[in-house]
C-alpha cells in the first residue's frame, strides 16, 4: 500500500517538497489514509482551492464549506484568485492532537516539473515527522529552460551548461544532489524522494532512466529511502538495487567450441549480451569468465569481471561466484546466448521484479524461459547449488513467484547447437 511505502503511522505530520505531482500524492494519500483515521490537508505556501470531492470539510478563515470525501479536511487562512493560503507553523502546531494524519504542500512550483528553491522554501514546520520530495519522470528529454523550471534564475552555475539542452540521466542526478527537498528539516526526520510517473510498461523508459539517475545519486550520496511509481496507476514501490551476472564461463561441449565468441550483428554472442546490458540500469554487471578475452570484453564495457576457477563443476558455480560479489539486494542471471533477447523485454522483467520483490520469470505458453530475477531473500538458497544446476530448484521450492507472460517464444531462444545457430542467423 502506497502509505505503507512512505511509513506513515498515526500522528504523522508528512510535508510533500518538490514539483511534478505534489498535490496529486497528497490528495492520495489523504484518500487512503482516512480509511484509518481524520486527516487534514493543509499549505505553508499556496495550493488551489480543492474541489468539493476531496474533502468532507474546507475551513477558509471563517468560512466553512462542506464536501464529499469523509474524514479529510482542508484548513487554510485565506482565498486569493482561487489559491488558499498559508496557516502559520504554530496554527499547524495547536492543530495535530484533532487529527490523526496531516499532510502539507510545503513548495510552489507554479505547475512546472522542476524548480529552485530561494531562501524562504521549502516551508517545513519544525514538528514534521517525514519530507517526501517528489521528482516527475515527464521531466526527461524535456528542455532545461524557463518554460519547464520554476524560478529558473536560482539554477546554479554548475548546471547552467545545461541550458536549453535536453534533461537526462546526468543532469538530473546532479539536480538532485544540490536540491533542497529537505532543507531546514532535522536529522531524525524521515526523509523519502519519490520518482512519479513510471506509468506502467508504456513508461519503461522512465523506469530505465529514473534508476540510472539512482545509481548516479547512490554513487555520491546514501539516500535510504527512494520510492518509484505513479500516482495516476496507484502503483508504490521501493527502489533497491539489482545487480545482473552474466555466465560466460561454460564449455559448450556440444559446439565443441565456446559458443560466445560466435558472431551475430558484426560482434560475438557475448558483447552483444554485454552491449545490451550496458543499456540497462543495473546496479552492477558481473561477469563470470574463464578466458582472457572475456575478461578484455569486461573491461571493455566497465564491467566487473569474475574468473571462474571451479567452472569445470558446472553451471552452479557461475550462480555461486556471481552470488558472492554481488552487492544488490536483487539478482538475476543471463546466459549470453540469447541474441534475440531484447531491452524491453528484460525492463519489462525489472519493472515487475521490482513491484513484487518475487521471483519473476518470462513465460510463454506455460513454458518457462530465463533470464529469472531472484529476491536477496533466495541467495542463501542459491549457493546451495551443486553441479550443473541452475535454479529450477530453488523455484520449486518457493510458493510465491510472479511469472509473466510474452507472446512469443522466438526472443527467448537459445543456442545449444551450430544448427541451432545457423536457424538465428537466417
């Protein structure tokens, strides 16, 4: 549940900083959380005047107006051109024993989907418990300029170089780490940023490019609490890190020869399963060798190589070794011999992964295929792996998993013969 994600509990004071979707996660959130309890939305800035379905009562100064969303109310101390204005923080104080929940639009961003901040923002009351600062996914490929970035005269010199180019991966994770979300808030606060509009496998893209803009933040600052989502699909989910193991370390003793160095679109099997990872926001690409010129393809790429020195004990032990070195809370295993395997389809994969933090695996027709994501809480059941085993095991053995279907089975196809080599390639 998207409250359960932010960690909000009763007597709560939650203050929502940012641009791109303020609003909409706190008329949501209020919505959910007045099944529990009496909430109350108020501003320490300016919001628009709410419309009679999302709340039960609008107090303006004096006035009272009464609407339709049971247990939520509105509290402001004036109406200017259809905005309600601010209470002061010591209103908001005398104000929490009457409710159970409150929520504050702590920021202007005059409906742009980046802004910055001046000395006065954002407004956050001492007595707030949790800041979630909002970042909206709309914003990439569109341009760093005044049209889409409130009080762009404050932007820094350092992204200034970035003007009138189009906003990516790059700029945004250097936006973040200068942005005050959470600025004037205490250490104990609970502090969240939320990457809104993820909207579903039409918006893989924004998945892609979110998680490379993390990684990039990660890289310089620990934010521990990163939620990914979209309002408008109700969906919530934490970030965590998942880290991809590519095993290249077999004897594919049915070619007679190692497989991967085959060629397909003018590269070997394995660059190209290297190149097309490259493109994905892992936390981290192992891969699982035995050869010097996989381990030069590694570098090639950046990526981490792992000599195999049990590799002659079978598949599991690429399981193991990648298992070992990987720090991501999630893992999953690529084989390099599936050409056909495209980007969307493995971020189709992550993105379900990541909803569920289960056990997720491409299916067609009932037919299962890989690669398989796997939870952390399945490692210690993987390094029980013996043999040439992969982790067929570990999934039979688990009541939960989340399997998702495709349409064909042509992408999924791997080669274990020259024939079946010779049909990819015609």
């Amino acid at each position: 549940m998207s409250y359960k994600n932010f960690n909000i509990n009763k007597k709560d004071i939650i203050a929502i900083t940012g641009a791109g979707g303020k609003t909409s996660l706190i008329f949501f959130l209020a919505k959910k959380l007045a099944q529990f309890g009496k909430v109350l939305i108020t501003t320490t800035t300016k919001m628009y005047k709410p419309s009679s379905e999302n709340y039960e009562t609008l107090k303006i100064g004096d006035k009272i107006y009464l609407g339709k969303e049971k247990n939520i109310s509105f509290i402001a101390s004036s109406e200017i051109n259809e905005k309600i204005t601010s209470l002061t923080y010591e209103e908001i104080e005398n104000l929490k024993d009457s409710f159970d929940y409150i929520l504050i639009e702590a920021d202007g961003a005059k409906e742009k989907l980046l802004k910055f901040w001046n000395d006065t923002e954002p407004c956050i009351p001492n007595s707030v418990t949790k800041v979630i600062g909002v970042i909206n996914c709309e914003i990439f490929n569109q341009y760093f300029s005044e049209s889409n970035v409130h009080r762009f005269n404050l932007a820094p010199k350092t992204l200034l170089k970035f003007s009138n180019k189009k906003i990516d991966d790059d700029f945004l994770s250097r936006y973040i780490l200068s942005a005050d979300y959470f600025k004037t808030t205490s250490s104990y606060v609970e502090k969240y940023l939320f990457f809104n509009g993820i909207d579903g496998e039409e918006k893989l893209d924004k998945l892609n490019n979110s998680l490379k803009t993390i990684n990039k933040i990660l890289k310089e600052k620990d934010f521990p609490n990163i939620i990914l989502g979209s309002i408008k699909n109700s969906e919530f989910y934490p970030y965590q890190k998942v880290d991809a193991v590519i095993m290249a370390s077999g004897f594919s003793k049915r070619m007679g020869f190692n497989k991967l160095k085959l060629e397909y679109s003018n590269i070997s099997l394995l660059e190209n399963c290297l190149k097309k990872l490259s493109s994905i926001s892992f936390s981290e690409v192992l891969v699982c060798g035995r050869e010097e010129w996989i381990k030069s393809l590694s570098k090639k790429y950046n990526f981490k190589y792992l000599d195999n020195l049990t590799a002659h004990l079978g598949q599991s032990e690429s399981i193991k070794l990648g298992i070992k070195n990987s720090n991501g809370k999630g893992i999953t295993f690529f084989t390099a011999d599936q050409p056909l395997l495209s980007e969307k389809t493995i971020l189709t994969l992550y993105y379900k992964f990541l909803k569920t933090n289960l056990i997720t695996i491409p299916i067609v027709n009932n037919n299962r295929f890989s690669p398989v994501f796997f939870p952390e809480n399945k490692k210690s059941e993987l390094l029980k792996l013996e043999g040439d085993t992969g982790g067929k095991v570990v999934i039979k053995s688990t009541p939960f998993i989340n399997l998702i279907s495709f349409s064909s089975e042509k992408e999924f196809f791997d080669i274990d013969t020259e024939e079946d080599y010779y049909n990819i390639k015609s």
